[in-house]
C-alpha cells in the first residue's frame, strides 16, 4: 500500500482560503488529496463538506484524517451533486492537471455558490528564464520534468484573468503568493501560486 | 457451517491479525411476537448469534455485522468440535483485524427464516408440531432488522458504534440507518444496492424457478416427502454463483479449460463447467430451499425509496449515522453506480459519508476476500470510530 505524498512546494493557500470562507461554509474540495485542506477548514472555520480524490492513497489518508471523502474522477463531472448545494468549491493546484479545465470551472459554479481555484503560476520569472534558455521549466512549484508531469495544462495569472473575464465571472478575491507571502507588485511576473476566488457573473 | 462462495484462487489468509480462535454459537429466545412486514405475526422465534471481543463498560463499542445471502452467525473463528469450519468473514473480523476484536464487540446474527440455527422452514411450527417448511411467512430485510434490534436489547445495547454488512448484508445496514437511526453510529456499506434491478431479479426469479419446477419440491412439502429438490438447489446455486464472479475473473482462472479434452457427451468438459457443478453439488448439501426462495423475495422486496415514492434521498433523510460505502469496479451483481446512487442520496442529505470504489478484479465476490486497499479502507474507518469515541453527540450536518 503506498503512503499517500502530499503535493511538494507545500500548502500555502491554506491559509488564504480560510480567510475567504464564512464560517461552518459547506465546502466540496476537488482532488483533495490526504484530506489535509478539509481536515484544517473544518478545525480552524468549522467547515463541513466532502473532498473528492480518484487516488487510493489519498482516499485513505482522507478517512484516516477524518474527513469525507469520494472515491471518483473528477474528469467525469459533477453529476453525484446538486445545483447550488456548496457554498463553496475548491480547487487546489489541481486545475493544472485536469483535461477538461473548462467543464471543471462550469460544473464547480453549478454546484457552489463560488469558486476557489489555486495554481502554479506559470509566468513566474524563472520559468520564463528557463524557456528563454530554451528548456521547460522545473521549480518548486513545477517540480516535475517534460516528460514525467501530471500538468497538461499550465497557464499564467494574465491568462487565468483573460479566461474569467470572457466567461463574465466577477472575481471576488484575488491573492498571488511567493514564498507564502502576497505578491502586489507585477504578480504575474513574480508571484509562484494564485488564488481566485469567483462566482457567476 | 457453511461459507459465503468464496471465488476459487482467493486467499483466505487474512491480510493481518489472527483469528479469534475457538467460538461458539449461542441462541438467544423472544417470546414476545414480532410483526412482519408481510401482516403475519411470529409469536416466537430464536436466533442463532455468535459474539468476539469484550463489551466495554459503556456498551458502546459493539458492532453488528450482518450476513448476505447463503452465510450465517458464523462470522469469525471456528467451532471447537470442527476446527475447519471457519467464519465467513474471518479475514475481516479477529484481533488486530480491520474489524479488531481487541477494541470492538463484534455480534454475528443468522437471520430469521434462514436454516442455520435462528428459526425458519427447517424450524418446527409449534401451531402443527412438524417444521414450518412452505407455511413459513415471506420476511423482509425490515424484519430482519428488527429481529436484530431485539438481540440488541437483550444483549443490553442501546446503540451499535457501527452495523456493517456486505450486498444483502449491506442493505440491512442500510435498513438499520433509516429504522433506529438513534441506534447506531455508522454504518458499512459493503458491494450494496439501494435495490435490486430487474437484471437482479431476473436472475433471482430464474433461480428460484430451478427449484419450484424440480419434482421433489412438492409446493415446499417436499420434507414430508422424505426428499430435497437438490436439482433446483444446485441449478440456483449455479446461476446465482456466474453473478458472483466477474468475467475477467472466470476468464483468467478458468478460460476454455478442459479436464480431460473433449470427449463429445454432456459430461462436465470445461473447467467451469466442473466448478459450478462442484459449487451447486455443495449448496445443495447444506442448503434449505424454502429458506434459499425466501431470502430471494426479501433481495427482491428490499427497497426503502417505495415509502417516499420512490426518492432514495427522502428515504436516507431519517438517518443521522456516519457511512462508509465501498463498491468494487468489476462487481456487476451490485455495480459501482448503486453505491454512487446510495452516495448521491446520502450527500443530498449532507449526511457524513465516505465512498471508496476499489479496483478489484474478483467481482461481488471482492467483499469477502484480501484485497489489501479494501481492507485497509475498512481498517482505517474503524480506527476512526475509536478516535470518535461513544460521545452520542447530535450530528450536525455536513
């Protein structure tokens, strides 16, 4: 059996996403790994709700944390779950990796009142100094090779504005972070993980 | 006692833990009638239990685990007097166990109208002096649960840190969450359907049709006639055992197979063809069709959504439990989509539930072998509930 790994480059939309959330919010966390953001949003805000993880590892990690989890792969929907029955769904760092990014996006707003999507900002400096070298670029929020990454589907924090903006959804919040701390200046340039917080126009 | 089928190649060793070693059986008595589902009324009736583990001082970590089909009270151990006789679910049920009889009370119950010790057809009708046999009324999972609900008093338990059952056995767990929701804590939801489909019961009807038209049934009475329809026996075990294994499963252990090349007759040729033979030769021996017709019906009655037309989500709602459902990929007896509809129901009530789909390739059998991500999903769930304590907290919901 293997031990579930939790992703490298650590958590550090944790704390973030705690602060945007109401208090006991029904939260639907997507590819919720061990269970770990649940697990703290349910102890520090009172959350409630259900992670769901196609991993084995990470679905029993999730029970031995705690929390409920679903065994399902997200690519295939959002069918098990109401219209409107979250008032939150989150997905963390984990939109980078799905094939179908766009009907992940519709379905989480069908299902929660709003939205929370964290990435790896893909126009961080040093990965636009790497491709200026001509290599693809490996960092501690992409630390994975061309050819062995789960992440099919980078994008900067310029682009993820674009996407929002021409499917006319009113971003609420939005946090660019390096080292765990807020980037305010020239965030698409030097920040390492954005965090949005959106909901239908 | 016999076991649940167990596919050929699965490995009964136990992942981990031991077994509980010697066990014996017990029968508890009720003299206070129970009204069944079907407007008949038993006014007495015993059933046959066997109890691992040590009831603590809080009467508050026993665990109640309900069997499916052909299986018993004999859920763990074996028999002094018949060492080879093991548990049906002895892999999952011991010390050091996912299901550990170190922390848990563990109570397995025969239903009622089955043969192997609680009373149905092969019992005797104190109204006649001679055994139920066809007189026997048609039971319910409902019934069973309430049946089940009176051993818990007698045995001095007013709530179960969890009912756990797998297929026929999952539904009663399910039947226990929506009957005495203030009665149990969690429930384990193992290969189950919120009911069957009409492929289920197909196969059921098919079954039960093998034994009705063999000529030593004789309408049920067929004791009276010093006999037994074993050709209908073998011919429903046959049918209901194809339902248990996946195709995969048959494929990679039995393929085209020959025993002995062919030899142009009707004599068991392939390999499966033996097997299932061997498996209804078997059944036949220990089985009782009356009870076998009768525990079909309830397969086929169960379906708690027919009291709120048909609104699975209506039907959870009275539930305050914790669930865990598991379903198993190549399990399409009891496919992955049932438990994703029991799931679906549960999470529209915002009930605490958790739903692992393990890939396994051993069909609706998968629940009662070694599959170490199974066991270890079950494991964990259970350690879980001992972190949770007995604190009877009101749910707050999800």
């Amino acid at each position: 059996m293997n031990e579930y790994v939790a992703p490298l480059g650590g958590r550090a939309d944790f704390a973030t996403i705690a602060a945007w959330l109401p208090s006991a919010a029904r939260v639907l966390d997507l590819g919720c790994g061990d269970g770990s953001l649940l697990a703290y949003l349910s102890r520090i805000r009172g959350a409630r709700g259900y992670g769901i993880e196609i991993d084995d590892a990470g679905v029993l990690a999730s029970v031995r944390n705690g929390i409920n989890v679903l065994q399902s792969d997200l690519e295939s929907g959002l069918a098990g779950f109401e219209d409107a029955s979250f008032d939150c769904v989150i997905l963390s760092q984990t939109l980078q990796a799905m094939r179908h990014t766009e009907d992940i996006v519709r379905e989480m707003l069908r299902v929660g009142r709003q939205a929370i999507v964290t990435f790896p900002n893909f126009g961080h400096w040093t990965h636009r100094l790497q491709i200026l070298r001509g290599r693809m670029p490996v960092s501690s929020s992409l630390p994975y090779q061309w050819y062995d990454t789960p992440n099919i589907h980078m994008c900067t924090v310029a682009d993820f504005d674009a996407f929002l903006a021409e499917r006319r959804y009113t971003v609420e919040n939005r946090v660019v972070l390096s080292g765990g701390k807020e980037v305010s200046v020239l965030p698409n340039l030097l920040g390492e993980l954005a965090i949005y917080r959106f909901r239908p126009g | 006692m016999p076991s649940f089928a167990v596919t050929p190649g699965g490995t009964p060793a136990a992942e981990s833990g031991h077994s509980v070693g010697v066990v014996e059986a017990r029968r508890a008595r009720f003299d206070a009638p129970l009204e069944l589902a079907c407007g008949q009324s038993l006014p007495a009736y015993e059933l046959a239990y066997e109890t691992y583990g040590t009831l603590d001082q809080a009467r508050s970590n026993a665990v109640l685990v309900c069997h499916a089909l052909n299986a018993s009270h004999h859920v763990a151990g074996c028999y002094a007097d018949n060492p080879e006789d093991i548990g049906w679910w002895d892999n999952m049920v011991g010390p050091g166990k996912p299901l550990d009889t170190n922390r848990y009370f563990v109570i397995g119950v025969n239903n009622l109208g089955s043969c192997f010790g609680s009373t149905g057809p092969t019992s005797i009708n104190p109204a006649t002096g001679r055994s139920w046999g066809a007189d026997f009324p048609l039971v319910t999972v409902e019934d069973w649960v309430d049946a089940q609900a009176r051993l818990a008093d007698m045995l001095g338990i007013r709530q179960f840190a969890a009912v756990m059952g797998g297929s026929l056995g999952g539904m009663q767990a399910l039947a226990w969450a929506i009957r005495y929701p203030d009665r149990i804590r969690h429930a384990l939801v193992i290969a189950a359907a919120p009911n069957l489909s009409a492929q289920n019961i197909a196969f059921n009807e098919v079954a039960r049709q093998a034994i009705m038209t063999d000529p030593d049934f004789h309408d049920g009475r067929f004791e009276t006639f010093d006999t037994k329809p074993r050709r209908g026996l073998r011919v429903a075990r046959m049918i209901g055992h194809i339902t248990y294994l996946s195709d995969e499963q048959m494929e990679e252990k039995f393929g085209r197979a020959l025993r002995e090349g062919l030899r142009f007759s009707f004599a068991p040729e392939f390999q499966i063809e033996s097997y299932l033979r061997h498996q209804g030769e078997k059944f036949a021996d220990y089985y009782d069709a009356n009870t076998y017709l009768r525990i079909t019906k309830a397969l086929d009655y169960f379906d708690p959504a027919i009291a709120t037309g048909g609104d699975l989500a209506r039907a959870l709602a009275p539930a305050t439990c914790k669930f865990l459902v598991v379903a198993f990929t190549t399990d399409w007896r009891f496919a992955p989509a049932r438990s994703r509809q029991i799931v679906k129901a549960l999470v529209d009530n915002r009930h605490d539930v958790s739903y692992a789909e393990v890939i396994a390739s051993h069909g609706h059998d998968a629940f009662l072998l070694d599959d170490p991500r199974y066991l270890a999903v079950v494991r964990a769930y259970f350690e879980r509930i001992a972190a949770e304590g007995s604190a009877t907290t009101a749910k707050a919901a999800p």
